[in-house]
C-alpha cells in the first residue's frame, strides 16, 4: 500500500476433507470470502458451516483458524490479507 507499512496478499486457500487449520493470528486484518463452502469440526466439538457465497473478515491479533473439514467436500476461500510488510503473514498460537 502505498505511504504505508503494511502490504497487501491475495491468494486462494484450498482444506480438502480431513485437513486441519492451526489455531492462530496475523499481524493485520485478513478477509475471506467463501468460493465452495464445506463443513469445519472446531475444537469444542461443535460444527460450523462454511456457506458459498458469505464474507467474514479476522481482526488482527485474534486467534482463528483451529478446525478440521469434515465429509466430503473442499473448502476454497479468497483471501485477502492487509499486514504489516516484512513481517510473517501467519504466526501460530501456542
């Protein structure tokens, strides 16, 4: 971005069935948009829809992520990450 410190990454995430996210943070904001949704077991047991078509954003420093997919389905994001430049986009959660 220019004038600032922060830097801008688009990509897509691809978490086929029975992949596991890690629980953490990123040193900026990250949004999501939802390409093919599937179904996330989160730690606690309880089940969470990703639904095609929904956008959510994570706030900085705020721990997500920690989930496995679940049945048959692949879950594709776009995201869009607006962190800190020079610093590394994900920092787990220990």
């Amino acid at each position: 971005m220019t004038g600032t410190n922060m830097e801008i990454i688009v990509s897509t995430v691809e978490v086929p069935p029975g992949a596991s996210g890690v629980l953490h943070t990123h040193p900026g904001e990250e949004a999501y948009y939802v390409i093919d949704g599937a179904t996330a077991l989160l730690p606690d047991g309880k089940q969470i829809t990703f639904e095609p078509g929904k956008a959510k954003i994570n706030a900085r420093g705020v721990p997500h992520g920690a989930f496995a997919i679940i049945g048959d389905k692949t879950l594709k994001l776009l995201t869009v990450h607006i962190v800190d430049k020079g610093k590394p986009m994900t920092l787990p959660v220990k």
